[in-house]
C-alpha cells in the first residue's frame, strides 16, 4: 500500500479546551515521508513540532506535544482522524497552543477529510507489524496495554471509573475501516468531581456541554450545581437529580468507551507508522498510552 496527503488543504475554527482562546487549524498536504507536523503560525520564528510519541511533553487531560518553547495540546482527536483514515503526511498550522475542540469527537474532522479527499503518493507505507505480544502495565491504577500479533489494525477497550453512574464499559473496533461509523462522533466526558480541581489549575476555560458529557454521580449543594452550570453553559440542574448532563443524547450508551478508543488511536498515531496489531487495552489514558506509543516507536 502506498502512502497518502490530503488533496488540498481544509480549515476549521473553535475555541480552545483549555484556553478558551478562538482557534483556526489549517490541514495542508505533505510529502512522502513527512508525518504528521504541527506548525505554530501564531509564534515568533513560526516553530515545527513533530508529532511523535517522544515529542509529547503532558498528559494530565490530554496529549501534548512540545518542541523547545513551542507547546501544542489536545491533538488526539484530529490525529485519530487522520490515522483511521489512512493518511500519512500532513502539515498542521494552528494559531494557538492547541487544537480546537469543536465537538469534542474527532467527527468533524473526518467530516472535513471527506470532504477535501485524500490522494496516493509514491512511497510505500512503512508498516509496523507486531510479531510477538507486547505489554505495558501501570501497578498503581491497574490500567495495562498489551498488543497481539494481526493481519490488521484492531482495537478492544475496557473503562472502569468505579462508578455507578458510569458502570465498567468496553468498546471494539474491528475494522478501521468502520472508525467513522462507529467511533468517530464519541465526545470526551468528565465527572463534576474533577471540573473544580482543573478549573483551579487553569484548565476547561473553554469547555461546555457542546463540548463534552457531564457526568454527575455524587450529588453537591444546589449553590455548587448552579456554579457549574454557569461555567458550563448549562440550564438550572437540580442537585438532587443524578446521571449525564450534556445538550445532545449519548450517541451510544458506550460511548465514553468508545471515546477512550478514539483516544488510543489519536496516541497511537505518534508511532509514526501503521500498525498491524491488536490492541487490548483496560483503564486507558494519554499517560499510558503515551508509554505504550514510545514502547512500539523501539520495535
């Protein structure tokens, strides 16, 4: 199989995540053998990031990658679209230090691609195809990964945030093929527990319930509800009343599940490479992930 770019290029705008700040990304086609590339047009000297696993520098709520001053966050979701769809070299421009959230699923992306097309090159794909099992595990959270050896790229992802609200999920993805109709339009989530702690740490300024799936599962005072949902762009809660809040339905009852495979694919694809494997990953993260992308990059 040959490599491929997009046909032309293609832009979208929102708001940062974590900033808050208004966004413009600009995907443009790129070489043989170019990777992924972010271009940070809004700083001196215009710096280049390679998105490669090495080159990540947090994961505290997403993944983050740096080159000197230069800082790029929430990359996942636009790199998982590019991944699922077969694309090997892309130059990223952003005017910021991340990408913007849109939705908070990577389906607007997919939704651009389609749109732009995507054009054969002529090298060959450089595949990365796993021979013998490989795992990694972290003893404090039991979360692990371990890939097996397959004729194609396969997914399988266990979520359990102890949670009765959000009881133990998994999500499978068989096919990339099927990443668009599937996987593609599930949103990131957080519980109410963690919004306060990251507001404190500057995070979320820009994070809403177009964005992202509220999960309430321990009830706070009415004052403390009434708070979030300003922050939030919600309507009046009330305290009392457990479960999700966001604006539009769960796409499935999976789906944070489902989202958390999407993320493993956005991390995955700073391997550099396609990859031929079956991934089974349980309590997954940008930390481990990150861990586990570094490990493949030495095969």
């Amino acid at each position: 199989m040959k490599q491929r770019t997009l046909a032309a290029a293609f832009t979208l705008k929102g708001k940062g995540l974590h900033t808050g700040l208004d966004l413009t990304i600009t995907f443009r086609p790129a070489p043989d053998n170019h990777g992924y590339k972010i271009l940070r047009t809004d700083m001196k000297d215009k710096p280049v990031i390679d998105a490669v696993a090495e080159n990540v520098v947090e994961t505290t709520r997403g993944t983050v990658l740096g080159n000197g001053d230069a800082r790029c966050s929430t990359v996942e979701h636009g790199l998982s679209a590019l991944y699922a769809l077969g694309i090997d070299n892309v130059l990223i421009e952003v005017d910021g230090p991340e990408f913007p959230i849109l939705d908070g699923s990577a389906d607007p992306y997919i939704q651009k691609i389609r749109q732009t097309g995507t054009v054969e090159q002529q090298s060959e794909k450089n595949w990365l195809t796993i021979t013998q099992p490989v795992e990694i595990k972290e003893e404090n959270n039991g979360a692990h990964i371990t890939i097996m050896p397959a004729d194609d790229f396969a997914l399988s992802v266990t979520i359990d945030f102890n949670s009765r609200m959000m009881p133990m999920q998994t999500a499978t993805l068989t096919d990339i093929g099927d990443f668009e109709k599937e996987i593609s339009a599930a949103r990131t989530f957080v519980f109410v527990r963690e919004i306060e702690p990251l507001l404190l740490l500057g995070l979320i300024k820009g994070g809403d319930l177009d964005n992202a799936i509220v999960i309430y599962e321990k009830e706070t005072t009415q004052e403390n509800m009434d708070k979030l949902c300003r922050l939030t762009g919600a309507e009046r809660h009330n305290a009392t009343e457990l479960g999700y809040i966001q604006h539009k339905p769960l796409v499935w009852p999976n789906e944070p599940a489902r989202h958390k495979l999407l993320d493993i694919i956005g991390d995955l694809a700073l391997v550099g490479r396609p990859i031929r494997g079956h991934v089974i990953a349980v309590k997954p993260g940008h930390t481990i992930n990150n861990k586990f992308a570094r490990l493949l990059k030495q095969l």
